[in-house]
C-alpha cells in the first residue's frame, strides 16, 4: 500500500489514498498498524482521501490509538496540500468534507508550490451538549478538581472537544492532560490545551490530544487557546501561536475562525 508522510507544525500522519473506498471498515486496524513508531511508518494519525458527493474531496481522520476524530487543524492543511500537489482537486480555493461539515481553504501559492494554507474553521460550539459534556451551563474559566488538583477550565467544541487551561511558564505539566481528558463530566473526552500569555498578539500552547497524548503542534486546539484567550480578555483577535513543532497564525472573524499556517511533506513509500 502507497502513503506519504507529511506534518504540520511537527504534528504527522500517514496519508492514504481510498478513492474507491476499499479501505473502509478496516480503519481503525491500518491507523494503529500505520501509526505505530517501531513497527509501523509512525504518525499521530492517518488522513484518508475519499470522493464524497458534498464536496470535491473528503478527508478521514483516525487517531494513532484507532479512534475517530471528526476535524484536525494541522491534518486538514497537510490533507489540502497533498490533493492540491497530486491533482485529485485542480483548484486553490477548495471546500472539504470532514466529520465537522464541509471547511473551506484556501492555498497560497509561492512559485507554483504550496506555501501557506488558510482554513476556515468555523464557529466554537460553547453549549455543554454539544462539547459533548455534562455540564449544566457553558464552561467558561470554570473550577474543577481533578486527582485532588484544582484547575480553571474554559471547554467549547472547535472541531473536536477542547479544554484551555491558562498557566504561568512551567507551572504545569503536559501529562496532566491525560487526566483531564477523562474528567466525568467530559462524555467523549477532551483534548486538553495548556496555554501560557505571552503578550496580547502571542500565546504559547502545549496540547495533550485525545487519542494521541502530547503532541508538537494542535491546529484546532490553537484555534481553541485562541478563541478562549480572546473571550477572556488575554489576547486581540488576531494571535500567532507559539508550539513546541513551530507556529501558525489565528484570526478571530465574524464568519469563523481561520488558521493560517504551513505543511510539509516528509517522504513517500509503501508498506507490506
């Protein structure tokens, strides 16, 4: 089986071509064997590129552990770069179906190569059931206590469920996260995002990731650090974003969020 390998901001996968479908039900199986960084090619996940009769091209994400993710920020600009580079679509202003709906992006090109990728990603989602959660209320800088450690949380669905925590430098660790994202009141979980202020125009971000644990980079979870720090006061509308794998830019505009940043492709080959 062909793939390519490609990561946004240092946050990989394993891209995959299924225009026939053939690989369908056998997912979950490919992306652990895919994913794996010993016996496999090694990603946090795999995009799969399908036909879908909504939209010119349909992007199927499945986390490294086998899980389904609806959206991903950094998948989605490697996803668009690649059909853009193979010809499946021709054009750089492009819509695509994801398990979030159909996300329009745009490619911007540098001597006829992809340079940047601009994505609307649509409106955070503050209503606990549509997190999905069990709150009674939206959670905005809300107290928790989880394993006897008191947190303030700010939680909304940008994608996929995202949880912002704002500390100071180094005053938590990444691998909280992984008990965060399990929090009861959570029903699917959560990908959990430490944020550090830098200034009005700059964050730092580190993301634990359902399904994946910690990660160089996390587009939506950027966008969420981005919307939570806007609504609280922290930051402008518009942010660059500082993570461990480089930085992407996010815009808060009235018809959604937009994300602005690069994709790399790393190599080719096939697996047995």
């Amino acid at each position: 089986m062909n793939f390519t390998k490609m990561h946004g901001n240092g946050n990989d996968f394993v891209v995959v071509e299924d225009l026939g479908g053939k690989l369908e039900g056998k997912e979950n199986e490919l992306a652990i064997k895919l994913c794996d960084r010993h016996f496999g090619v090694g990603a946090d996940g795999i995009l799969l590129v399908r036909r879908c009769k909504e939209a010119p091209i349909e992007m199927v994400i499945i986390n490294s552990d086998g899980s389904y993710a609806s959206m991903c920020g950094n998948g989605i600009r490697c996803f668009a770069k690649y059909v853009y580079h193979k010809g499946i679509v021709k054009d750089t202003i492009l819509e695509i179906k994801t398990g979030d709906g159909i996300k329009k992006v745009e490619l911007v090109l540098h001597e006829e190569e992809v340079k940047y990728i601009k994505v609307n990603m649509g409106e955070p989602k503050f209503e606990p059931e549509l997190i999905p959660s069990s709150f009674k209320e939206k959670v905005i800088n809300k107290e928790i206590s989880v394993n006897n450690k008191k947190y303030n949380i700010t939680s909304m669905h940008m994608g996929v469920p995202h949880t912002v925590i704002f500390q100071k430098e180094h005053e938590l660790s990444i691998d909280e996260g992984k008990f965060i994202e399990k929090f009861y009141k959570f029903t699917e979980g959560t990908n959990v995002n430490f944020c550090q202020v830098i200034d009005r125009k700059n964050l730092k971000v580190k993301t634990w990731e359902r399904g994946a644990g910690p990660t160089l980079a996390c587009g939506t979870g950027s966008c969420a650090s981005a919307v939570a720090s806007n609504l609280l006061g922290y930051t402008d509308n518009k942010v660059n974003i500082e993570l461990d794998g480089g930085t992407i830019e996010i815009d808060l505009c009235n018809d959604g969020v937009y994300m602005i940043g690069e994709a790399q492709f790393v190599f080719e080959g096939n697996i047995l």
